[in-house]
C-alpha cells in the first residue's frame, strides 16, 4: 500500500514528465493531443475535448478522444451554459443530456478544468466518463488544478508561437509582394531575404543572390563607374544616418543598366553594434532617363533655335544697311535664305508645340475626308522651290486610292518630316519617290531616297525622342530628333503604323498607313494629270508590299506620277 508521501511524490514526479513534454511542443494540433489524452488518462474518463476562446469570444473544439469532428457543433450549446454557469448548474447537466442523447453516448459525468493564464481565459478541457464515478479528494483536485496550470503554460506558448509563425508568414507575403524590391541583410552585409521585386530588377535569381555580399549583388556605381557599395557604403560610412540612402547605375545579370535608389532602415543593438538592415530599392531608370531627356531637350533646343534666328539677324543687318546698295540679285537671295530659315524655325516651333501637347495628355485629332495626292504635290512643289535640280520627285497614286479619314495639318507634318529627312539625309541628292496603295481599310503611303541610308543598329531607335543616328552627316545636320518622334505618334494617333526598311549607302523607305476614308462619289474627284513611265522596280517592290499577284489591277493607274521639277 502507497503512503501519503509515496503518492506524492508519484504524483509530482507525473507532473514533471508530462510538463517537461508539453513544454516541448511547440505546435498547437500535437500539444493538444497530447493533453487531451493526459486528461482522460488522469481522470479515467472514457471521452474528452479541448475548445479554446477564439477572437470572437466563443469557445471552439479543437481537438476531442472519442468524439467524432463532425458532432462537435453539437457541443457548443453545453460548452456556452458550462462557461455562463458552472458546472453545476441544471441547465449545464440539462445541455450535456441533450449531446449524450442526440450522439447516443454514455456521456453521464463531465469534469472541465479553465485553462487560465494569469488572468487570461485560454479555454476548457472537458473530460467525460461512462459511469459517475465517487467525488475527487482534495490531492486529486490539487494534482487537476497543477496538471490544467502546467497545460494553460504550454497552451498559451504554442498560441504566441502560432501567432509569431503567422505574423512572419504575413511579413514574407507582404515583402514578397512588394512592388519594391525589398533584401534583408545580416550583420556581415550578406543577403538574407531577397523578394521577387529584387529578382526581377537585378536579374538574380533568389537562391544565388542570397549568402552572397550585398555589394556583389547589387554593385551601385556613380556617373563615374566608380562602385559605391566597395568604396563608400553608406550603412558603413554613415552610422549615425538612421535611413541611408544611394543612387546610383546597376548592371544586371542579364546586362541591363537600371538607374535605382537603395534606402537602408538598419537596426542596432544597445550598445549600436550593427545587427542587420532592410533594404528597398526603387528603379529610377524611367525618371532618370527623362532627366537626361529634359538636358538633351535643352542643349537641341538652344542649339536649334538660335541657329535660324542669328542667320535671320545676319541677313536681315546685311540688307538694311544704310551705307550699302544691294543689287536685285543678292536682295533675293538674301530674301530667300531668311524665308527658308523662317520656314525651319516655324517647322521647329510646331514640333515643340505639338511634343508639349503629346505629354500633356494625347493629341486631338480634327479628323476629315480628305485626298491624299493633293497634299503630297502641294508639299513637293514647296520643296521643289527649295532644293533646285538636285532632286527629281516622282509621285505614285492610283486613281482609284480612297481618300484618307485624317487629320490634314498634322498629316501635312507627317509628309512635311517625311520628305524633309529624304533630303537631308540625301547629300548627293537623287529621286524622291512618293506613292501608295489601298491595303484593306487603309491607306499605304511610302516615302523612299536614295540618300545615305540607315544602319540595322540605328533602325529600331530612329523613332525614339531625341534619337540622332551618330554619324558625320548628322552632325554635319541641323535636327532635333523630334521628326520621327512626332511623325510615329501622329500616325499611331489615328491608328496607323509607321516603319522604316533602308539598305545603307543605298537609300531608306518610310511607310505608313491611314485609316481610308468613305470612297468618293462618281465625279467627286479631282481628275489628275495621266502618267508617263512606270518605274518596275518601285513596282516590283510595291507588288510585294501588297503581297499581291505582279498583274495590276483592272483599271489601275498613275494618277500622278512624275512631276518634272528643277
Ligand atoms: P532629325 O531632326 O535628327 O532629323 P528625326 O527624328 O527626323 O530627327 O530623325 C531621327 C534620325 O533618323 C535622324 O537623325 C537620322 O539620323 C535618321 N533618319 C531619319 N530619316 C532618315 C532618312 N531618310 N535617311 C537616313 N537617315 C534618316
């Protein structure tokens, strides 16, 4: 037989092994379990159930012996008057009836231990039995209350481990998804955490990028290409600074050059000993490019216009001088240069007026329906008059061509930019060919030289602002290139395409399309002088472009096609 001392220490000696274990559990479900079973083992209970309080004040089962998941509901109406009212009271005894009968479980007598923390209501174990059993000594209620304390300890250590689990599980998701990209460092400046955003702007990928020094992966560099993470890291050289930042060009590992902004939150010990740092970093690449484009803006600009205003100023001194009597021929030319040059500042003035309406907020277009061979012969006869005899234009339009559905100023511009690049970038002069055709509901129009032509290099740029093909000529060319710029997006404004096809040294083709008006009625057009030669190679090319059968089609004809200039 056990002496009083004996069970004691028994007791105790059960205390300490089941603590120690629930005190190395740290996940909620298996901590639980095993205190469920503990309880119905210790109370010699045949069923049993833990529910815990949730946010919303009520109990909730999260884990039972004996009892199935699906009858837990049944056990909430028992759990709630066994909460309001104590063990005890007949509505309790009432309710535990009710969930035996509708389970048709011998369930004749609950014991429930609180599970309290401090002060904190955790939740309840409920113990069942089979039988009613004699009432419990006070040891066995002492050995209850210890074992529920010991458990409500456990309990409450693995909830704030769940909740920690899930706050980080929230952080990562949010860092993850951050459109920044957001790197986590350690003490040693090597990345710990690196987000989706960071992999997409370095072009590192997650598992290569972290364990690696900071200054590897993202190597900022300065106008000068000097490294600044090697040579001044502002975590190192600023430890006072509680939010350094650098910017500064990147390459990525696909070779891209990205223009970014690194700001650091880092985190110190008591003592400031440097234990980590968040870092965020933005890609600046779009508003550091439009910076530069704002400075290449100017510096054109400046060059640009006061190069037509001071020939203006010169001419205009020579002539008016009083002490000098020009004959009529030199009063022309004089004329002529300061028209020309008033033309090119007027042409600039436009493409300035229409880039600001571009960027502040689209073009409105004025649309009408229009003939497009009469505005071609009006803007080759005014470059005509310029160029002398060193271009030939030839003009090529079917008769039939629908007219266009377009704005006419801004489709003026278009061509005006079209023809006046052929001839610039044209030294040696040459043809100038102007045509098109009806492709399905649109108008195609080319523009082609035989001037110098542009590299496959330059090609996919030559539409950018402020893009000017490095070479003599052009530096030799006033331009601001803001053309082509412009002349893309009036065209795309009306929903056309503009490209460009040329073989250097041999000369360039520009087209583009428009949207083709509603078909003239009979009689509605203008009837346009007949033709003279076909050109078979433009044809050839033309045929290909409609990818259409080398058979002109019936009724097929040059509206206009050379117009003899010079
Ligand atoms: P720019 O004011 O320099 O003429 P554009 O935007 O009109 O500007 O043209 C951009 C660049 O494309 C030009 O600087 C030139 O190098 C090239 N380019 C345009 N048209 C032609 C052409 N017909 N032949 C050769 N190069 C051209």
């Amino acid at each position: 037989m056990l002496t009083f001392t004996d069970q004691r220490l028994r007791q105790r000696d059960f205390l300490l092994r089941l603590s120690r274990a629930m005190a190395a559990e740290l996940d909620l479900a298996p901590l639980l379990e095993l205190v469920i079973g503990q309880a119905v083992e210790l109370l010699a209970g045949n069923y049993g159930l833990i529910a815990l309080q949730g946010q919303d004040e009520r109990l909730h089962i999260r884990v039972s012996v004996g009892i199935d998941k699906e009858s837990w509901p049944l056990f909430e109406p028992f759990l709630a008057s066994l909460r309001e009212e104590g063990v005890d009271a007949p509505r309790v005894r009432e309710e535990l009836r009710t969930v035996a009968e509708a389970l048709d479980l011998p369930l004749r007598q609950a014991i429930a231990l609180p599970l309290r923390f401090g002060v904190k209501f955790l939740g309840l174990i409920v113990v069942f039995r089979a039988a009613i059993n004699v009432a419990f000594s006070t040891d066995d209620r002492q050995l209850l209350s210890a074992f529920a304390d010991h458990a409500a300890i456990a309990v409450h250590n693995a909830q704030l481990y769940e909740q920690a689990l899930a706050e980080k599980q929230r952080l990562n998701s949010i860092i993850e998804h951050s459109a920044d990209g957001v790197m986590i460092l350690d003490s040693r400046w090597r990345i710990v955490a690196f987000n989706r955003a960071m992999e997409q702007l370095t072009g590192w990928p997650r598992e290569e990028a972290i364990g690696r020094p900071c200054a590897e992966v993202l190597a900022i560099e300065n106008d000068q290409g000097v490294n600044i993470c090697l040579t001044a890291c502002p975590l190192q050289c600023y430890p006072e600074d509680p939010n350094p930042v650098v910017e500064g060009w990147i390459t990525t590992r696909d070779g891209r050059r990205r223009y970014i902004a690194n700001s650091y939150s880092p985190t110190r010990d008591v003592q400031g000993r440097f234990l980590g740092a968040i870092a965020n970093v933005h890609d600046l690449t779009a508003r550091k490019q439009e910076e530069e484009l704002q400075l290449t803006f100017i510096s054109v600009m400046s060059h640009e216009l006061k190069t037509p205003v001071s020939i203006i100023k010169g001419y205009a001194d020579m002539l008016n001088r009083p002490d000098a009597n020009w004959d009529r021929q030199t009063m022309r030319e004089g004329l002529q240069v300061i028209e020309e040059e008033a033309d090119r500042l007027g042409r600039l003035i436009n493409d300035l007026l229409e880039v600001s309406r571009l960027q502040a907020g689209g073009l409105r277009l004025e649309l009408t329906v229009w003939d497009l061979p009469l505005l071609v012969e009006k803007i080759v006869r005014a470059f005509a008059a310029q160029v002398g005899d060193q271009f030939e234009f030839q003009l090529r339009f079917p008769v039939d061509l629908p007219p266009v559905h377009a704005d006419y100023e801004r489709i003026r511009m278009v061509l005006t930019n079209l023809v006046s690049n052929a001839i610039k970038y044209s030294p040696e002069g040459g043809t100038i060919r102007i045509g098109g055709w009806r492709a399905g509901d649109q108008v195609l129009v080319y523009v082609s030289d035989q001037g110098v032509g542009i590299q496959p290099e330059d090609l996919p740029y030559i539409f950018d602002r402020f893009y000017r093909v490095d070479n003599r000529l052009t530096r030799e060319t006033q331009g601001t290139g803001l053309g082509l710029y412009l002349t893309k997006a009036i065209v795309e404004a009306h929903g056309g395409r503009i490209w460009a096809e040329s073989t250097p040294g041999r000369g360039s083709r520009f087209f583009f399309t428009l949207p083709a008006g509603p078909r003239p009625l009979p009689g509605d057009g203008e009837v346009l002088e007949q033709s003279a030669p076909q050109d078979e190679q433009e044809d050839a090319a033309r045929e290909e472009q409609r990818g259409e059968n080398a058979t002109p089609a019936v009724g097929y004809r040059m509206a206009v096609d050379v117009i003899g200039l010079g």
